[in-house]
C-alpha cells in the first residue's frame, strides 16, 4: 500500500485531503508543525488520527525556524519579507518524515496554481526529487463549507472554514483572499491603525551580539523571546503592517528587527558592501519566495553574509510611531567590545 506524508493543519481541506487520500489506498502519516501559530495542536492531533491517519507527528519547530530560517533571513537582510520561511521549514519536515516513514509520496492542502504551492513544490523537489508530490485538493469540486459539512457527517469536528486564508508563524501573519475578495480591515490583529496607535512614540534599543539580537531596552532574552515581546511594543504602534497583492502581511518584529540590523550593518561595513548586500538580498527574497532556499545561491549568499556578521555588534536606538519605525542611532563596537563609533541616523522604515 502506498505510504503519503500529509502536512496537515487541522482545517478544512487538509482534513478532507486525509480522507480523499485513504479512499485511493494509501496509508496517511500526517505532519503538523508548531512554528508559533498558537494552535492547540494536540485536538489537531487527534482530530487526524479520528480521520484515518495511521499516524500523527505534532512537532515543535518554533526554535528552528528562527535559528535555521529567520536568522539566516536577518543576516541576509530579507527578514521582513520572510512570510515564507515557514513554509520552507514545512516542505524540509516533509522531506524528512517521509524518508523516516519510507513514504513514496508527500502531499498537502495548497491550491491549485497558487504560488505557495509552486514554492512547496519546488523546495520538496530540490531536497528529494524522487518524492512524488500530491495536492488532492486540485480535482475538488466541493467549496470548503461543502467539505467541512462533509466532515462533520463522518462524526468529525472541523472549524467553520474562514472567507480567507491566514498563515501565521513566529515571522508574522499573512491573510489572503480569494481572487477578486478584499481581505476585511477585521482581519488585522497584530498590529494598530494609525488612528488606534498611542499619542506618543515609543523607544526601543535593541542590542545585537555578532549579528545575533540579545537584548531589548537592556532586558536579555533568546532571539524567540525577543521575537514575541518585539510583536507586542511594535504592533501596538502599528509597526510592521503592508500589502502583498491580495494579501495582506503583519511582521511587526520582522520589521523592527530587518531595520536595527541593517543600520548597524552598514555603520561598520560602510557604503559599498551595504550595496552589494543589498543586490544579495533581492536574491535572497526571490529563492525565499520560489521556493529555491535548498539552493547553492542561497547558502553562497549566507556565506557572505556571514562573514560580516562578528563585526555587527553595538546597539541601536529605534522610535516608532503611528506604523514607522525610525532610527535615532546606533553604537557600534567590534567583536572585542572596542568602540567602533557612532552616528545618528534619519532613516524611516514603515
């Protein structure tokens, strides 16, 4: 019988794909990763097994996408347009868990044409180019309500699908509609509108060790924790927000964290390698958002970015207000703790 890896989210079609999947005969292993979404993923869990999964695997990849994904993108200076990097992490776990289960195909709940599924494709693709990739949700002529209420006949609970579709990380939110449908102010939620931001702006000093964020207004804490306290100060001065198309993006802590490390990157790097970085980095989004982040041109670019980054330490100072966020200065010191110098700065990021 043939063995399929699944990466399933608990919605709607996801949760039919497993059933669709079991009537062609195949064994369902499925694969949910936790990179943050705040989602009780042990009712995940069971809800996939309830379905006809022969197995579940619930894995906790929050620490892995920031030191293996969102690093690497700051570094690079592409964190703020890193709404697929969960993505990638997925397509890798896919890859991973197959070969574990001796899967001969994996599959998932993108639609068709859609450019995350071409992106999955093509990571999957450059990590095993054996696995054969599948997205039963492509011959459905059901909608999504027809499929939750098909579920629901089969005694299984699935949420009430959503007029758009929300991927949610530590990186960030992005919301997206169908073709033709706004995506409703409603569905904002990690960040503030201008009229809704406080009266006053806020400063924030983030203090970076060898490219590595460590501390914000003086308070130590892992890069994660510094990710989540970021999205709360930044969101609430509506720092972060933007629109892709249809779709729209909240990266507050993305945004504050993409500025403060360019900043202090060009101080000690200077003019010419902050234009040379910032060709690397339009590449870098483009392999992002292709899908080609298991490529040669990516870890070519993570090599150059690497070798600047013992030398981007010292301390930034950011004000941000009403959806802006503005470097006051910054202090840069080299990897021996020396002084490096200073300067004051006027750049205006939204």
């Amino acid at each position: 019988m043939k063995r399929v890896v699944l990466a399933y989210s608990g919605g709607v079609i996801t949760s039919a794909a497993i059933a669709w999947l079991a009537r062609q005969q195949a064994e369902v292993v499925t694969v949910t990763l936790d990179v943050g979404q705040e989602q009780e993923l042990a009712v995940v869990r069971e809800r996939a097994l309830a379905l006809g999964a022969v197995r579940a695997h619930v894995v906790d990849a929050r620490e892995e996408l920031v030191s293996d994904y969102m690093l690497p993108a700051l570094h690079a200076g592409a964190l703020r347009h890193g709404y697929a990097l969960s993505r990638l992490l997925v397509a890798h776990r896919l890859v991973e868990i197959a070969r574990m289960e001796r899967a001969s195909a994996v599959a998932h709940g993108g639609e068709w044409g859609s450019a995350s599924e071409a992106a999955l494709h093509t990571a999957v693709q450059s990590l095993d180019p054996a696995l054969e990739v599948l997205a039963p949700a492509r011959g459905w002529s059901l909608s999504r309500a027809e499929l939750a209420a098909s579920a629901r006949e089969h005694g299984v609970h699935v949420p009430a699908a959503d007029r758009y579709r929300i991927d949610a990380s530590l990186w960030g939110r992005m919301v997206t509609a169908g073709p033709g449908q706004p995506v409703p102010d409603r569905a904002w939620t990690l960040t503030r509108s201008p009229e809704e931001c406080p009266g006053g702006a806020a400063r924030l000093d983030i203090e970076f060790a060898a490219g590595l964020p460590v501390r914000a207004n003086g308070v130590e804490m892992s890069m994660t924790e510094l990710i989540e306290s970021l999205e709360t100060i930044a969101g609430a001065h509506g720092v972060g927000r933007s629109r892709i198309g249809e779709s729209m993006v909240e990266a507050p802590a993305a945004t504050v964290l993409d500025t403060a490390h360019g900043a202090l990157e060009t101080s000690v790097g200077g003019t010419d390698l902050a234009r040379l970085k910032e060709q690397f980095s339009r590449s870098y989004v483009d392999a992002m958002v292709s899908g080609r982040w298991f490529s040669d041109v990516r870890a070519a670019i993570d090599a150059f970015c690497g070798i600047m980054q013992p030398r981007v330490t010292g301390t930034v100072s950011l004000e941000l207000h009403n959806g802006r966020c503005h470097v006051l200065d910054h202090d840069s010191r080299t990897a021996g703790g020396v002084r490096a110098g200073s300067a004051r700065q006027s750049k205006v990021v939204a």
